[in-house]
C-alpha cells in the first residue's frame, strides 16, 4: 500500500524543532514519510510501516530541509561585487547592469545552469525566488529549477519607473500584460516551481502598476514578494513618492498587495523590515506578512539590524532569507549563524531588553519559520511535507559522546569547511 518512490523510512541521528525553543532528539530513530508527507519519528518501525524502503545512514544527522525566503538568482554572478555601498548605489552600479543582461536567453541559460546546480547541492530545500523583468528568462529559471526538484515560488520582477531604460518596463500596461502571460505560461506548467506576483519595490512601481498587480492578486489568489523598509534613504524616498501613505507598508497594502489576514493561503513575504515603524508592525501582524530576515544583506549593504527579538515577540511570521547578493552566501547555515550574530549586536549596541537569537530560534526559523510560507513544512511531526537533510559531520573533529545538539550547532557553524551534505529530499522526493 505505501510502495510509492516518495514513501520511505531513513534511520539516523534526528534532530527538529519541537518548539522556538526547543529541538527534539531522536538517537538511531527513524523517519517515516507516506507519499511525501511525514508520519513521525520513531525509536523503531512501527508495525503498519514495516514494508517500506529503509535507507540507513547510520551516525549521519537528518534534520529538515530549509527555507530560503528571499534571494536573487540574476544577481548571483556579482556576488561580492558593490559591498562598499548602500541599497540604492548598489542597485544603481551593479545590480540593474547585471540584471539587464537577462533580455539574452544565452546569458541567463548559462547563469541560471550555474545558480540552480549551486542552489541544488545547498542546504535549501525550498525558496522564494526573484528573476528579472524579462518574462523568457523567468520562465527558463523556472524550467532549471523544477528540474531541480526544490520547491520553489519564482517572481517576473515588475518596475517601470526610477530605474534606468535598460532595466523598465515600458509602462504599467505593458508590464501587466506581460505580467498576465507569463502567469497564464508557468502557474500550472510546473509541479514544484510556482510564480508569485514580485513588484521589486514600492519606489521602481507606478501607482497604477501596483493597482493592476493587487487586481491580477485577488483574481488568481497569488502570493506577493516585495522589498520593505530595508535601507533610510530608501524610506525617505517611498515617503516623498507616495506622500499619502501613513508608512512604507501602507502604499502596498493600499494596493491589495500586503496579504489579506491570517490563515490566508496568499500570503505576501517583505524582506528586510529593518527600519518598519511600530504602525508598519501592527500592520504586517494584522495582515499575516511574511518578514524575510536577511542579516548578510543588511550587513553587506550598511542597511542595519531588524529588531527581531521584538518581531518573534509580537508573533510575526519570520523567516531567513539570503537576499544573494546583497548576501553573498548561499549557505541557510550561514544565514542561521549571521541571524545570531547580529542579533547580538543589536543586544549590545541598542537594546538591552532584546535577548539574542539562540542556535534553536535560529534553527526554527531557518526550518519552521520560512517553511510555513509553503504550509506545513520544516518538521518532522506527522502531516508535514517531508523536508530533508542528510549531514555528515565525520570530519568535523569531535570529543567523544557529544550530543546530537551539539553537533548539529557545530554542523551549522562548521559545515563550510568539514561538514557534508549527503542527502536530501523535498516532500519526499529524493533529490541527492
Ligand atoms: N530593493 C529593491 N531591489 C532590491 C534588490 O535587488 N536587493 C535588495 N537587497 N534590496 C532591493
Ligand atoms: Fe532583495
């Protein structure tokens, strides 16, 4: 009854988060998955699930796979590129140049080949992607990436003015239009790669792009990603362009383009939020936003530190995101120990009463956390899409009898240089 290639049971070091808190640890357990869904962790196989496949990795760790929840495949060939300038410098002198080069189908087959092989053998499992304004190259990305297997939401960009002719739609007619093809083209064309509505941010969008976008929302129910109170020139800017708006967030919700409430399969997902005024808060809460925390990014570009003690403490919904290449790393790991550290910082340098993220708040967020962007994703606990992450730590030299908490945080710290990925699998399926 359970012979399907997406049921099967692995047997290793488990490890996931039981609670923002806490991991739950399962010595020599095994991980049972049905079709692609997780029915448990179990200290041996229980009766009914005897006949299934078992892969034995031995004293490997298995933990869930995890969600990049904001990041740039075009941008991927700069990385490291521009890091002595701010957001709107950046933007201005590598990142649009760079993006401009994907109106050619052959420059982006060669970048996008080399973006989804990295993306595959990285710890992300699934991801919230941008591409460029150029609808061919967005639906090749998306052709690469379901190859991939990942799970992933992948954005057509929209801007169509304060961005130079090279990198602008021509107007919002023009962009909604293409916008309505490329959504017709790819949202049931693929299994695990779906498009999400990615206006790039408030002040390269037309009033009346927005207002098209938020009506193409509501009529096919789509997510919505965008950039939001990231860098202060930025948000002096959306303040001067849209002098009406009570707060950044404001011109987007005003819109339709801010999510529509908790428990709404359509959520929206706004990077950075390192600079969002209180109201800005309550809003995103109000409306079940999606904040992609991006420590390197902010880092990286000077933008600052998001408050994220405070965010995890109103009860947000949060998440870890790259942000390649305003981060320059890959590595979900990286961005777990980059949460960390700057959460410390922000604890010593401006707020006393904000704890720092510890390795389990930083590990749920990196699973759980942008997991629920896809639903139930990022644990084991039965009736979640099992996520999967197979790690060999051998070569990282341990003292004897370490626990599996402690080597799964010197795996995540570690893993860069020692460490080795040896399997993975995304709602079951076996991906290496
Ligand atoms: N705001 C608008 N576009 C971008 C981008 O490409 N990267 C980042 N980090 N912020 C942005
Ligand atoms: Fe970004």
């Amino acid at each position: 009854m359970h012979t399907n290639t997406n049921s099967w049971i692995l047997k290793g070091m488990i490890c996931y988060s039981k609670s923002k808190e806490e991991l739950s640890v399962m010595e020599n357990g095994y991980l049972v998955c049905c079709q692609g869904i997780c029915q448990g962790v179990f200290p041996s196989i229980p009766e009914e699930f005897k006949s299934l496949p078992l892969t034995d990795y031995q004293d490997a760790l298995i933990f869930p796979g995890m969600t990049d929840l904001h990041l740039h495949a075009p941008q991927y060939p700069f990385c490291g590129l521009g890091m002595d300038l701010e957001l709107l410098e950046w933007l201005e002198n590598h990142t649009f140049p760079e993006e401009s080069r994907y109106c050619s189908l052959d420059y982006a087959r060669q970048a996008y080949g080399i973006f989804t092989e990295d993306l595959k053998a990285s710890p992300t499992t699934r991801a919230v992607i941008f591409s460029t304004i150029h609808s061919p190259a967005t639906k090749l990305l998306m052709d690469l990436l379901e190859d991939t297997g990942l799970a992933t939401y992948v954005g057509k960009v929209n801007m169509d003015q304060n961005c130079p002719d090279f990198l602008r739609e021509a107007d919002a007619h023009a962009a909604l239009e293409d916008t309505r093809q490329w959504l017709k083209d790819t949202m049931n064309a693929y299994r695990h790669t779906k498009p999400i509505l990615t206006p790039r941010f408030a002040p390269t969008c037309s009033a009346a792009l927005m207002e098209g976008l938020g009506k193409l929302q509501r009529e096919y129910g789509l997510p919505v990603q965008s950039h939001l109170s990231e860098n202060l020139s930025e948000t002096a800017w959306v303040k001067e362009l849209f002098p009406w708006s009570s707060f950044y967030g404001d011109v987007y919700d005003r819109f339709g383009l801010f999510g529509s409430g908790k428990g709404n399969n359509a959520p929206a997902v706004m990077a950075h939020c390192v600079h969002s005024p209180r109201e800005e808060v309550l809003r995103m809460k109000e409306k079940g936003v999606f904040v992609a925390h991006c420590p390197q990014s902010n880092t990286n570009l000077s933008s600052g530190i998001a408050p994220i003690r405070s965010y995890l403490e109103e009860g947000l919904f949060i998440g870890l995101g790259t942000d390649l290449a305003g981060g320059t790393n890959l590595s979900m790991f990286r961005c777990i120990t980059d949460a960390i550290a700057v959460s410390k910082l922000y604890w010593r340098l401006v707020d006393q009463s904000a704890k720092p993220l510890t390795l389990e708040e930083g590990f749920y967020l990196a699973t759980i956390g942008g997991g629920s962007f896809f639903g139930k994703v990022g644990s084991f606990e039965k009736g979640y899409e099992a996520d999967v992450l197979v790690a060999d730590d051998s070569l990282i030299p341990r003292p004897q009898g370490q626990s599996i908490q402690n080597r799964l945080a010197r795996f995540i710290y570690l893993s860069q240089e020692k460490g080795k990925l040896i399997g993975k699998y995304v709602a079951g399926r076996k991906i290496f």
